[in-house]
C-alpha cells in the first residue's frame, strides 16, 4: 500500500491550469484526448461524480503530436482529469503548469561574442538573467544578423513574463528597460 | 475509527477500507474496467483509491482538533460514497461507452 502526497491537492484560490501529458505515439495521444472530450461529456450530466470547481464547457483539450494538453481555470481540481491521462494510456510523462507560458526570450551582443565572454562583459541583473536561461533552458539558439548577434532561449513553463518583467527565480529583471533584450 | 489521532492516520485507514471494498465488492466491475484501459488492476485501484483520498483530504484535516467539523466515521463513509461514483463515472467512461 502506498500512501501518496498529492501534488494537484485543491487550494484556496485559482490558476489557469495547464496539464500536458506525453505519450509513446500519436495514435495514443489521439486516443486519450477523444477519452477525455467524452469524460467532459460526461461531466455534464453527472456533475456529482466529479471532483471540480470548474465548468466542462471552461476547459479545453488538444493534441499536440504525442503530447495531450488540458487547460483550465481551477483551484486545482484536477483529480479526474489526471486519473484518465494515467489511466487510458501508457503516460510516459505528466506536466503540470500554472499560468503555462510558451515565449522566447532574446538577447542582442556584439558579433562573435560567445555567451560565455558575454556573461564577463555585460554586468549585473543581465548577467543573472543570462544565467538563469543557461540553466533553466539550456544553450541558446545562436542567430548573427547585421545588428549583431542573437542569443535566443525558448521557455515553457509556469508563468515567468508579464508586463515587461521576467521573474527568474528570486529576482526580477526588467526587460523593457534593456533595448538589446526582447520577449515574444 | 476511535483510536485514530491524525488526519494522516485516517487517511491510511480509509485507503485500506477503500481497497478492500474494490476487490472484495466490486472486483467484477473493475475486471471488466480494467480490460478496456492500459493499466493493470493494481495500479487501477492505486489510481482510484488516490483520486478518493485526495477528494476528502481537506475534509480528514478538520476530523481532529482544533476545528472539528466531521467524525473520522463521517470522512470513511464520505470515502465510500466518493469511491462508489468514482466506479460508476469509470463504468460510463471505459465499459458502457454509454455517455448520457
């Protein structure tokens, strides 16, 4: 007998909530989100047989290759939903996001600068921007324009962008106020 | 259920009632469950057993002082009443494919 913690344990206020599960193949993947249309389906005419504090109509599912993705707005009412991706297919990994983000974050230096020789010449809140994307999405993608040099770090995830500001980690940086940075 | 003196005590005890009560009463209807999904029927009860244990956490944490609000017999039975429309929902979902 196993005795779990539970990591989708409902709280006092809501998040948009965004689950992507993986699967071996596509068919699979296919598969689970046709089961989990049905399960909102369902959720209409069995309301109490649910464990939520959202509507089935509020919620959204899509495929994405191999990747199933569920989103909606809760205060972590997500029991059902994450029963079903375990158990309809074989769930090769299950992510949960609050305030998911897709963004690529870009970084303009001179021309054949590396990111290493740019972390010594640039200084203080880039160079922990610069440091944290190294570690939380790995390498960056490296473009050379005729203004110079791109780095480019592609990020997903809970959410770390709004309004200007990126939060990495314990810090905030202010993205607006650095012309040579950008977010899209 | 009266020498029980934590929530996290009670919830263990209600995981056990609840497996017990799946494979002595509704061993049937989780076959016929588990031949139309991909996992094995130890990791089906697992999962059901966990969905019910996390739909009456909040409920076992105010089973014991300073705010009692429920007896740990009352959070049990609610267990069992989850549990027993967790198996209807999955009957619908992976054996009737009846969704009304």
């Amino acid at each position: 007998m196993r005795f779990h913690v539970f990591k989708f344990r409902p709280s006092s206020h809501s998040e948009d909530y965004t689950l992507i599960a993986t699967y071996a193949d596509e068919e699979e993947a296919r598969a689970v989100g046709r089961k989990l249309l049905q399960m909102l389906e369902d959720m209409k005419r069995n309301e109490e047989d649910y464990n939520a504090d959202w509507s089935p109509s509020e919620a959204s599912v899509s495929i994405d290759g191999r990747r199933v993705v569920f989103n909606v707005y809760t205060a972590g009412y997500l029991s059902d939903v994450r029963a079903l991706l375990e158990k309809v297919g074989l769930l090769q990994s299950l992510e949960c996001y609050e305030n998911y983000q897709e963004i690529a974050i870009s970084v303009t230096v001179p021309r054949g600068l590396s990111v290493e020789v740019a972390m010594v010449v640039y200084q203080g809140v880039e160079v922990e921007a610069i440091k944290w994307l190294l570690k939380n999405c790995g390498q960056p993608e490296i473009v050379d324009g005729n203004n110079g040099r791109i780095f480019k770090w592609y990020y997903r995830g809970d959410e770390i962008y709004n309004d200007g500001i990126l939060y990495l980690g314990n810090f905030q940086f202010e993205v607006y106020k650095y012309k040579n940075w950008s977010v899209e | 259920m009266q020498d029980v003196t934590s929530p996290k005590q009670l919830l263990a005890i209600i995981s056990i009632v609840l497996t017990k009560y799946i494979l002595e009463e509704r061993s049937e209807d989780v076959e016929r469950i588990v031949a139309s999904i991909k996992v094995d029927k130890g990791k089906y009860v697992d999962l059901l057993v966990q969905e019910v244990i996390e739909n009456v956490w909040v409920d076992a944490q105010f089973a014991f002082p300073p705010h009692i609000l429920m007896t740990p017999e009352e959070v049990k039975n609610k267990a069992l009443k989850v549990l027993k429309r967790k198996i209807s929902r999955d009957m619908r979902l992976y054996v009737s494919n009846k969704i009304e």
